[in-house]
C-alpha cells in the first residue's frame, strides 16, 4: 500500500528513463519509440467465486422465465377435457364404444402437437441469443431433451384435475398458479441453500430436497437448464487456467438423474389417469334388493327378458342383464 507519493516516485525513473532514449534517438536522428508489456494476473478465488454467483443468478432468472413460460401451456390442456366431461360428451362416446385408453391416448397425442409449438419457439429464441450454454454442440441435445421430457411428463400430470373440476376457468387458474409455484419456489430455493457452501448441514439438507423434488416434472425443467449453465459457467471460468472441467450434461449428476425421472413421472402419471378411468380405486358396493317379483309384466318386456337369458345379444351395442334399481325412501 502507498499513499501519493507513489506515482511521484514511479514517474521519476520513467522521466529519467525517456530522456536517456530520446537523447540516444536524437544522437542516432531516428524517432522515439517506447514498447510497453502488459501481463494482467489471473482470477483470485475470490474474484472467480463472485463471477460465478452474479452469472449463476442470471441463470436462475432464465430458468424462471422458462417455468413460467410452460406453466400456462399444460395447464389449458384440462380446459377441453372438464368441458367434455360435464356436457357429458365424453360419456357419449364411450356409451358409442369408444375405448377409455383409446380416449386418452388421442387427447395425449393431440396435446403434446400443441405443446411442441411452445417449446419449439422457446427453442428458438435460446438460439436466437446464442448462449453457449444451451445452444452449444455438447448442450443443445440436453436442451431438447429437457424441454420434451417435461412435456411428456407434465401433460398427464394435469389430466386427474378433470375429474375434480366442474368450472374450466377455475381449473386453469389453480393448475397455472400450482405449477408456478412449485417450479420457482423449488428451483430458487434449492439455488440460494447452495449459497451456505460453508454451512455443512444446510448443505445436506439442500441435496435432500433436491432428491425429494424430482418428483415434479416443473422443478427437474427449471433445476436442468441451471445445471446446465453452471456446468458451462465453470468451464469457461476453470479454461483460463488451462484446466478442462467441462462434464457431459448428461451426466447423472448433472441432468441425467432429472431426464430420467421425467420419463418415468410421465408413464406413472398416465397410468394414475387410465386407473382412475376404469375406477380401479373406486370397488363397486354390493346392495341387497328383497324386492318382490314383478306383477302384470308387459309381454314386450318378458320377451325380451327371456331373449337376453337365451344370449341371444351378439348384435346388441348395449346389453343390460339383471339390473336392479334402488331407489332411497
């Protein structure tokens, strides 16, 4: 440390030095030419650790903006199915013999074209930004990957809420409001615990949430695109030192272990959705009728009562044997 003195003793030899030139250029009648060396020091760790906080949390900010994006996009999926289950369209076309995983598969089908569009455009715009991050050779495939898996996973997430629904509006709201927060308050939250690198219990409790969220699809979107930027974040910061750091983003313990649960979160949750239709959680109840013998039968009725005994139904669409109705007095 010096105070103003310092430049005053540095300027001097510098003077004295470019006098001594000058005199010799003058003496030899060329021009005077004075050649400067800069060699700036590397990163202190200090330095390196506050770069990658300020740049790690424009990352957390992109992955917000990612989540926030694709919460709307799911969510409006349920709109069409609490529709057609309370003007009672879709029992008419399964009273028209429609299967129910027929049903399903075509709404998947259909909804994951439309949410494609969406996360083909936000595909685009990574690319029209070029951040290396995302966009580079060894990324770009993770970036694709993340965005189709969490669709995969995300759509049949939304499809029990029909069953609870009768007001659509309602319903996209709800869902909206829950994806969005469980997928920025899961993500940032994990992101600020990683902040108290000198806190070793905190530290473990931040990698038990992180195990216990990847059961939302929302939270494995928003945590993988910021795996991803702080993988490429270190690599370029570590390069300076001729140090190669660089991982694979499909690596487990970066991006893998949230692709792999998103694939099985998808088939999980579309197989809720298909045992939920055929009310595979819902037994039948048995109800005792002593009820009486009918009486002054009509002829068209025992004719037909006695044809279905015989089995005489295989051009029948709709065959009802046996069924008793109870009404509560």
């Amino acid at each position: 440390k010096g105070g103003a003195d310092v430049v005053t003793a540095y300027n001097h030899p510098m003077n004295f030095t470019k006098e001594q030139l000058s005199a010799e250029t003058i003496m030899k009648g060329g021009a005077d030419v004075v050649t400067a060396y800069n060699h700036p020091m590397n990163f202190t760790k200090e330095q390196l650790s506050a770069e990658t906080i300020m740049k790690g949390g424009a990352d957390v900010v992109i992955a917000i903006c990612v989540i926030f994006a694709l919460s709307f996009v799911p969510a409006s999926f349920v709109v069409f199915l609490i529709g057609e289950r309370v003007s009672k369209s879709k029992h008419l076309q399964f009273v028209s013999g429609v299967n129910p995983a027929i049903y399903w598969c075509a709404n998947f089908t259909w909804d994951m074209c439309s949410y494609l569009v969406s996360a083909m455009l936000c595909v685009f715009i990574f690319v029209a930004f070029q951040k290396a991050a995302f966009v580079s050779a060894a990324n770009f495939p993770c970036l694709l990957a993340l965005l189709l898996l969490y669709g995969w996973a995300v759509t049949p997430l939304m499809y029990p809420a029909a069953y609870v629904f009768n007001i659509s509006s309602t319903a996209y709201v709800v869902l909206t409001s829950i994806n969005l927060f469980i997928g920025i308050n899961g993500t940032v939250a994990t992101f600020i615990l990683e902040l108290f690198e000198d806190d070793q219990e905190i530290i473990t409790i931040n990698n038990y949430l992180r195990q216990v969220f990847l059961i939302f699809p929302h939270f494995c979107l928003g945590r993988g695109l910021m795996d991803m930027a702080r993988n490429q974040l270190y690599a370029d910061a570590f390069s300076r030192f001729g140090e190669n750091t660089f991982k694979t983003p499909f690596d487990w313990d970066l991006v893998g272990r949230n692709l792999f649960s998103m694939v099985m979160q998808g088939a999980i949750f579309f197989t809720f959705t298909l045992l939920v239709e055929y009310r595979f959680f819902i037994k039948p109840r048995k109800v005792n009728s002593d009820a009486p013998p009918l009486e002054d039968e009509d002829e068209d009725v025992l004719e037909e009562r006695e044809r279905v005994g015989r089995g005489e139904t295989q051009g029948d669409l709709l065959v009802l044997e046996e069924l008793t109705k109870v009404y509560q007095s």
